[in-house]
C-alpha cells in the first residue's frame, strides 16, 4: 500500500462530465476504484500508519456511497471524496480530544497571543527544506507532531502540491482560513525539524 515515497496524490482540477448527477452503485466503484491509491496516500500521512489508514478510507467510501446520490458531477470525484475523508479524519480527532478540545485556528486564551507565535523563524517555508528529504522518517516525524488541522494543510500544499482552491474545497474551510493554517503549520514545523536537528546533533 502506497506510503511516504510513493507517487505523489493529483487531485483532478477538471470536472467530471461523464455522469448524471448522482451515481449508480457501479459508476460509484469505478470511480472508488480509479481514485482509490490516492485516497489511501493521503489518509496514510495524515494517520501515520497503515491500520488507521485503511479505517479511514474504508468509512470514507462507506459515508460516500451513502452519499453517491448527491454527487455532482460538475465537481471532480478525487476532491469530493478527500474532503469526506478530512471530514472522516476531523470526526475522530474530535471524538478523541474532545474533554481537552484546542481551536487550533484561535488565538491563546489571553487574547493577544497565537498559538505558533511561541515559536521563533520567519522563513516563510520551512517545507522547502524537508521536500528533498520526504523518504526519511524525518519527515514522518515532524508531520506527526503537527495538529491535524495542520497536518493536512501542510500536506496537501506543500508535499501534494495542490492550489489554495482545491485545499479550500477539501478542507471545507474559506481560502484565508487555509493561508493562516499552513502558515502556522509551517512555522511548527519548522520549530520541530529544528528541535529534530539539535537532537541528532547530541
């Protein structure tokens, strides 16, 4: 199954004009079929294993066929179901912090202070610096120390590669909302693979 170093996720920014709105069980699973290793790419980094990766998809495509009915076709397939599968992701985290729940997309509660500004570095992306080592458990690693909001900002842009807009539709979120997230993912992420640095230097 496809993890760190496997080719990399391309969600399709053209729509899907050859179905009515709406799909026939069939269509549904050609479709699950076509998209289905970059489903499981992206839900691997965002769980960080192959268990969690595999439950992740398997009610990703369950909440979706549920849904196959309201599929629009003018949307692409590969972006509806990964933002399913965000959606899917979201739900457990949320289920699993939930007597200790953190609005990562909040300031601190003093008001003034917000959560990334405890952490020094105005390199604008500190991504740059992992991308020519994505096959080392390095990046495996920081990705990991991220919270998920950010994780899978960072993730989509800057190792996918993929445009604000397509981030906006996945995530469900307003495209400021994803140019604030990766920014303070980036500077955690930065913090941390600085922290990894100093550790292997000991």
């Amino acid at each position: 199954m496809p993890k760190i170093g496997a080719p990399a996720i391309v969600f399709d920014s053209s729509p899907s004009l050859d179905a009515p709105r709406g799909l026939t069980p069939d269509a549904f699973w050609a479709r699950a079929e076509r998209h289905g290793d970059k489903l499981y790419n992206f839900a691997w980094r965002l769980a960080g294993n192959d268990a969690d990766a595999a439950d992740l998809v398997q009610e990703t495509l369950t909440r979706a066929f549920a849904a196959r009915d309201r599929y629009d076709p003018q949307r692409p397939f590969d972006a509806w179901a990964g933002r399913i599968l965000h959606n899917v992701f979201m739900d457990n985290v949320r289920r699993y912090e939930r007597r200790n729940a953190v609005s990562y997309d909040a300031p601190l509660p003093d008001g003034e202070t917000p959560l990334v500004e405890k952490f020094r570095g105005d390199d604008p992306n500190p991504v740059d610096t992992l991308l020519d080592r994505e096959r080392d458990n390095w990046v495996r690693r920081a990705l990991r120390q991220l919270p998920p909001v950010y994780r899978a900002a960072v993730t989509l842009c800057d190792i996918e590669g993929l445009s604000y807009e397509t981030l906006a539709e996945i995530l469900d979120c307003p495209l400021g909302t994803v140019r604030s997230r990766l920014h303070q993912g980036r500077r955690l992420l930065r913090a941390y693979f600085e922290q990894y640095q100093a550790e292997a230097a000991r």
